[in-house]
C-alpha cells in the first residue's frame, strides 16, 4: 500500500478524459487500495483515479462517517439525474476553496466494481453531489468550471501563487 501524491489545479493532467477500463487485474487492485488509502488520508470522501495521475475512468469514494461504505466506481454511465440544487462543494485537487454550485439531488449511475461486475446505484444528498464530481473528474472537468469565470479566475490565482510558495 502507498500514499499517492494528489494533483492539484491547474496541473493540465487532471483536464484528461480518463480512458475507460477494460483489464480487471491484480495492478488494477492495487491502484484501488492505493486510493482507497490516499482518500482517507486526505481526508476526502472520493477520489478519482485522474486526480493521481492516472488516466482511467476509475473512482473511488466512502460517504460514510464511519469508512465502512466503500464504492468503487469504474466506467460509469447516468442513467438518470433530477432535482437540481446549490450544494457546497470542495475538492482535494484544489484546497482550501469550497463554493455553492448546482447539482442534481437524484441521480441513477451504472457502473462497474473492482472485478468488473456491473451494478446499478441510485442515490441522493452527499452520494449523489459525489458521484457527479467524481465522474466530471474523470472527463476532465473540476467544480470551479460551473462558477463565474471571474471566481474561477481568482482561484487558479491563488492556486498558480500558492505552488510558486511551495518551490
Ligand atoms: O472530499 C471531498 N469532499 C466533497 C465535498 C462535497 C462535494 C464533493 C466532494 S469530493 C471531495 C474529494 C475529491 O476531490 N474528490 O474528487
Ligand atoms: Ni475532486
């Protein structure tokens, strides 16, 4: 098990479109304790495979207080969405910033687990608002894109100033 280093924004590899999964082997496995590891450490309740580095259409994700609902989510499609709301919103790849944006309430996702087998899941609430930011990350899509540019703008600022702080 390993600690991997999470992206933040504006590092161009978390814009990629994660390419979809179609080996469900022992490094797959791996790469999911892996994240599994590095999103509780975070702490955070998902974590995409895009936001590691890894391009796939691979997430993870525990909502949970007690970290005993773990999902793995691999090449997810909507099947359906509803009831769109303002929900406060973060990101592990850009910290420190939490804004309103909307997202649907409701939402049905297929998708696959680690050994490949398809399930279907519907949702509500925090799952929901999860499963939607985790499955933008994997199309290349953070929650500072549906604000304002002006906001956007002062976030990848203060992001660009705070990584020359850090060298
Ligand atoms: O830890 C996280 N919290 C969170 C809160 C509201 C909406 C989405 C999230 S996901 C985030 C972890 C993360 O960046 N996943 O990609
Ligand atoms: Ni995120």
């Amino acid at each position: 098990m390993a600690l991997l280093p999470i992206l933040q924004l504006p590092d161009p590899r978390l814009r990629e479109r994660g390419a979809r999964v179609e080996t469900f082997d022992e490094k797959l496995h791996a790469l999911i304790a892996d994240m599994f590891e590095t999103m509780y450490a975070a702490p955070g309740i998902g974590l995409a495979a895009t936001q590691v580095g890894v391009s796939l259409q691979l997430a993870v994700m525990d909502c949970s207080e007690a970290h005993n609902e773990q999902r793995v989510l691999i090449n997810p499609e909507v099947l359906a969405e509803d009831d769109l709301e303002e929900m406060e919103e973060g990101c592990l790849s850009i910290p420190d910033v939490q804004e309103k944006v909307r997202r649907y309430n409701h939402i049905t996702v297929r998708a696959q687990d680690a050994a490949g087998q398809s399930y279907e899941i519907k949702a509500e609430g925090l799952l929901a608002q999860c499963l939607q930011h985790e499955i933008d990350h994997l199309n290349g899509k953070l929650f500072v894109d549906y604000l304002s540019r002006l906001k956007r703008d002062r976030i990848k600022k203060k992001m660009v100033k705070l990584h020359k702080r850090e060298q």
